[in-house]
C-alpha cells in the first residue's frame, strides 16, 4: 500500500503593486480618453498654431534679400536683414536691452518680495494707502507721469542712464509686489519658525528654507520686472533723452522706413528670443519646489 504526497509550493505568492487611482499623488485626476483627447490635442495645437503663426512672415523676413508682391515666397534669400540690423546699431542696443532688464530685475523683484510679505503679514501701518502708494505707477497716465518725473530728475541733476533705471524699477514694483504677495498668501510661516526652533540662524533659515519655497514665485517676479525693462520704450526715450539706445528705440526708427523690412525683421525676431528663454525656465521651476515629486 503506497502513500501518495502532495506537493507543496514553497515560491512567495506573487504581491501586485496597488492600483493607482486617479487623485494619487503625482496621478492626474481625469485621464482624457477618446473624443475628449482628441478635442485637447486639436485645441492645443490651434492655440500653439495661433501664437506662432504671427511669426513665420518674420522669419521668412529675415533671410529675405527681396520679396516683392505678389510672390507668396522672398525671391532670393541672404543674410543682408542680419547684416543692415548689426549697421544700424542692433546688437550694442541688443547688450543695452539685456543689461537694463537685468538691472531692473535684479532691483524690482526684492524690493516686491519685502513688500508683498510686509503687506500680507500686516506688519505696515496703514496698508491699504501704502498698496494704492505701490500701484499708483500702473493707474497713472505713462506719458503724464513720465514727463513729470523727467522735470524732477532733470532739476535733481540725475544721470539719464540712472533715471531710466528708477524710473523703470517704480514701474515694475506694482507686478512684483502683485505677484510675491500672492505667494506669501500661500506660504507657510512654519517653516521658518521650525528651522529657527531647531537652531539656524536668521541668515540660515533664509537661504536654506524660505528662499527655497518662493523661489517658483521669485522667478515668475523677476521675469515681469524683466518685461518692463526688455519693452520699454516711451520712459527710455523721454527719461534717457537719446543717452541710451535700447532695442525697442532701434526697432521704432528702422519700422518708420521705407525698405527696412528684413532688417526690422531680424530685429523683431531679436526681441522675441530673450522672452521666450526665460519664459521656458520659469515653465521649469516647478521642479525647485520641494513639493513637487515626480
């Protein structure tokens, strides 16, 4: 008489990774499927199609030696756009743009940052005349103001380059104060007061936590206070009296001409690319927020 066995599987039971179900962290809430995905690429693409669009007679333009009606395409291409923009002063006014933007950035989004915290914690008296105070540049009329604060800088014997920069940095003080102090509603004083519980320093708990968390809202302040610099154009004409050449005072004086079309092109297209750069890098801050996990 035989015994039979049974066998018996000694392999770990094979564990599946939990589902993940849409509101997860780092899962979307809906996923778009059939139709609904179809409507969303199609519309993506017509919006992108619509902000490109205006550009393509630019770049068609640029490397346009001639191009006459009623040809749908430049009849012979060249480089003589680019070489009549680099004559006429394009690329010094190019540097000229670059550098007051960068000063007017570098100065404005501070100054807005400190603002902004010290109206949305309340430590200002008086802080709604001081928020009508900040914001005053945006409701008075430019060329009003601008004349006025040119008498004032002229008698107070200010160089125009420095008049310029004032002068600009009140002006983007109202988008930075705006911006920053919509993230200082959002921002957490616990942070700080943790950090300082735990020993670090002021100057510590400044740099290695609080400028960490604002610093997606630091970048989106700084690159408003880049775009009122980068296009100004009446306040660097009235305030700097023809001392410095920007690239919005070239791009005016070649537009005014007859047959300056490639060269006003080439010159366009040179406003659009700085923009553009830092508007993809701000798109790339959210990867310095120490809540966002991937």
């Amino acid at each position: 008489m035989s015994a039979g066995t049974t066998s018996v599987s000694l392999d770990k039971p094979v564990v599946h990774p939990p589902r993940r179900m849409p509101g997860d962290h780092g899962s979307p809430l809906t996923q778009s499927r059939g139709v609904a995905r179809v409507l969303r690429i199609v519309s993506t693409a017509l919006i992108a199609l619509w902000f490109a669009l205006p550009f393509l007679p630019l770049v068609l333009w640029s490397f346009a030696n001639q191009w006459m009606h009623p040809a749908a395409f430049p009849m012979e291409a060249g480089t003589d756009g680019l070489t009549a923009a680099i004559a006429n002063g394009g690329g010094l006014a190019f540097l000229h743009s670059l550098l007051l933007s960068l000063v007017v950035a570098a100065i404005a989004t501070p100054l807005g940052a400190m603002a902004a915290r010290a109206l949305s914690r309340g430590h200002v008296r008086f802080g709604k005349a001081i928020t009508v105070l900040l914001f005053s540049p945006v409701l008075l009329p430019p060329f009003a103001a601008v004349l006025g604060l040119n008498v004032l800088l002229l008698r107070a014997w200010v160089p125009p380059a420095v008049g310029v920069v004032l002068v600009l940095v009140a002006v983007a003080i109202p988008y930075t104060t705006f911006s920053m102090r919509a993230a200082y509603a959002a921002y957490d004083d616990g942070f700080d007061d943790a950090a300082r519980t735990l020993g670090a320093s002021s100057r510590l708990t400044l740099w290695r936590i609080h400028l960490p968390l604002i610093a997606p809202a630091l970048a989106r302040s700084a690159f408003l206070a880049f775009l009122v610099g980068w296009s100004d154009y009446l306040i660097t004409l009235v305030v700097g009296g023809g001392h410095m050449i920007t690239l919005p005072l070239i791009i005016a004086s070649s537009a005014s001409g007859v047959g300056n079309e490639s060269s006003v092109a080439v010159l366009s297209l040179s406003a659009v690319i700085p923009p553009l750069i830092l508007l993809g890098f701000i798109a790339r801050t959210r990867n310095l927020d120490p809540g966002k996990q991937r």
